[in-house]
C-alpha cells in the first residue's frame, strides 16, 4: 500500500474529527421523510442471529430460517450468518438447496454476515490469510443472490473474552485500510458490496471507523450502522460458555445517536437491535423516534432495515424468562419500526 504510516495518521485524525406480539404489517413501508421531502422506500429484513437460541440448540435448522421468516413473520428478505452455515458455505449441493427453497418460499437472499478470520490482523502474512478465507464467503453470497457480506474489523474472540486489541488505534486502523481494500477488490470483480458493522472492538468508535471508510474508493464499501453495538468494552466471562458471555456488562460505551449520525454516510443498510420493551411495545434501551430521526435526517432514501432480535437468545440460554421469545420479539420489533416510519412520514 503506497500509504506511509505518518500520512495515515495525519488523514485518520483529520477524518475522525469530529449481544447486542403483534398484528403482521406489510414487509414494506413508504413514507416521505427525506430531508428534502424524497421519497423514502424501507423495507424490512430479518438477521438469522434473531434465532440463535434455537439454532445453537439443534431446534432449528439453516433449511428452516426462510419458511420462518416469510410464512411465521411475514418478512421476506433474509441476513443469513456465517456461523450457522455450519462450514457448508462452500458446499455447493449445500447452497443449492439453501437457494431452492428461498426460491420456494418468496424470499430475497439480502446478506451474509461474516464472522471469520480478521481482516485487520496487524501481521501481514495473518491479514492475508484471513482476507483470502473471506473469497468463499463472497462467492457463496453471490450465488445466493446478496448484495452484499459484512465483515468485521477486528478479533471477535478478543473481544468476546474482554481482552485488549491488538495494537494502537492507529496501527490497527491501518491494517484495517489494507486488509478492507485487499477484500474489496475481489468484492468489486464479483458485484458484491463488502460492508462494515460496528462491532467490537475499535469498530465500535464511529470515528475510527469513519476515518478507515473516508480513504477507501471503491463503490462497494459500506458500512451496517447497528444500534446496539457500541461497547467498547465489556467485563471479562466468568467462563467460555455462551451463558457466561451473555452475563456480561458493559462497562464503556459510545454514544449511539452521535454513532449512527456518523456512520450514515457510509451506510448501506441499518440494523435495528433490541432486547427488551415496555408495556407500549417501545424499546427499553434505544429510542426508536429519535434513531429514525437521525435515518431520516441523514438523506439515507432506502435499503433495508434489519430486525435482529436479541432477547430471545436471553430468555432460552440465559434462562431470564422476562424477554419475549425469538418469534413473539421479531413481531415486536417489526411493529416497532413500521410504527415510528409511519409517525414520521
């Protein structure tokens, strides 16, 4: 990369300035709350992460998400997730009939989520590896008829233990750049956006992750503003056992209204998150007016809204019987956001 370390630096702080019950709505809602009064075409997609709880269960299988998503809830655009592919991405009588029965069902094959190797791996013979091991990924999003992957900068199990990054901000920023637009590169030769989520780690800083976006040219990149995936830093698992991360807390956050504003330029998709609501079916912990507000003040004028539904993985593995289940939570959300679209439009 023909980018020394100094004039990184200087471009990254000049750019930085500046887990996580209702009737059934249309899948799709148009309201004119553009800026300028633009048309404002949303429409829904559903993360496979909303079923966790039932996937790592054995209760629930790849082959079952589309009928779920479109004949249980009424959506039909699906966010698959890597780990649930169970290594099969790969397999192409696996992907055929993955493939054949979205076909069946009515629904649109929108992403993959990608939790693979890190891609902003500061050792360049790692970072390469791990950009390489993504290919199959775009390969089998392709075929499934995506748009796009997403990808993480960062070590997952790093920051699923609480333990520090690798690396300064700036050095992994800049391992970042190179591992990102290494990916892209293949992305742009297959038609494929390759987007960032803010995840872990230093993606969880809307600046840093501005800041890596603002150099990179390609028309493929893109980032995935999650609302509820803005901490920081978490407390250390008493185990490694999925019980143990979910009892984790967070113990430094950014804000996430100043995150998703930031961010939006960037994005090419929004994923709503929630956990919990109250007695009026709101969110405990976002306040969905203000976020759409934001969408809405930004220009953003379409794409899809991703319901990822994270209570249910609480309730069933987390043994907190408070949180609705994965399906009544999904419903709950999907009311949640065609209700605040339709206020604002």
């Amino acid at each position: 990369m023909n980018l020394s370390r100094r004039n990184f630096i200087d471009k990254l702080s000049l750019a930085s300035a500046g887990i996580g019950i209702s009737t059934l709505f249309p899948t799709e809602l148009i309201a004119a709350i553009g800026p300028d009064k633009k048309k404002f075409t949303a429409k829904l997609s559903l993360g496979q992460f909303s079923f966790a709880s039932e996937l790592y269960a054995g209760k629930m299988t790849m082959f079952d998400f589309p009928k779920r998503a479109t004949e249980e809830l009424g959506i039909d655009a699906l966010e698959f997730v890597s780990g649930f592919f169970n290594n099969k991405h790969t397999d192409s009588a696996y992907l055929k009939e993955l493939k054949n029965i979205c076909d069946g069902t009515g629904a649109t094959s929108n992403l993959i989520m990608v939790d693979g190797e890190n891609i902003a791996a500061l050792d360049p013979a790692v970072r390469k590896k791990a950009v390489e091991s993504h290919f199959p990924w775009v390969d089998a999003a392709k075929y499934l008829g995506c748009t796009s992957i997403r990808v993480n900068l960062g070590d997952t199990a790093t920051a699923l233990r609480g333990d520090a990054e690798e690396g300064s901000p700036e050095e992994a920023a800049e391992a970042a750049l190179e591992g990102y637009s290494s990916l892209l590169e293949y992305g742009e030769k297959a038609g494929l956006n390759i987007i960032v989520e803010n995840h872990f780690g230093y993606s969880t800083n809307p600046d840093w992750l501005v800041g890596i976006l603002s150099q990179v040219k390609s028309s493929k990149k893109g980032l995935l503003p999650d609302f509820g995936n803005f901490c920081a830093q978490r407390s250390k698992p008493v185990g490694s056992d999925l019980k143990s991360l979910i009892a984790t807390t967070c113990l430094k956050e950014y804000d996430k209204y100043d995150g998703v504003s930031k961010m939006m330029p960037y994005a090419k998709g929004i994923s709503a998150k929630s956990h919990k609501f109250d007695a009026n079916g709101n969110d405990l912990e976002t306040d969905y007016r203000r976020m759409f507000e934001i969408i809405k003040s930004s220009g953003w004028t379409g794409g899809y809204i991703g319901i990822e539904y994270e209570g249910g993985i609480m309730r069933d593995m987390g043994g907190d019987t408070s949180y609705l289940s994965n399906s009544e939570g999904i419903l709950a959300m999907k009311k949640l956001i065609l209700k605040t679209l339709e206020d604002l439009a």
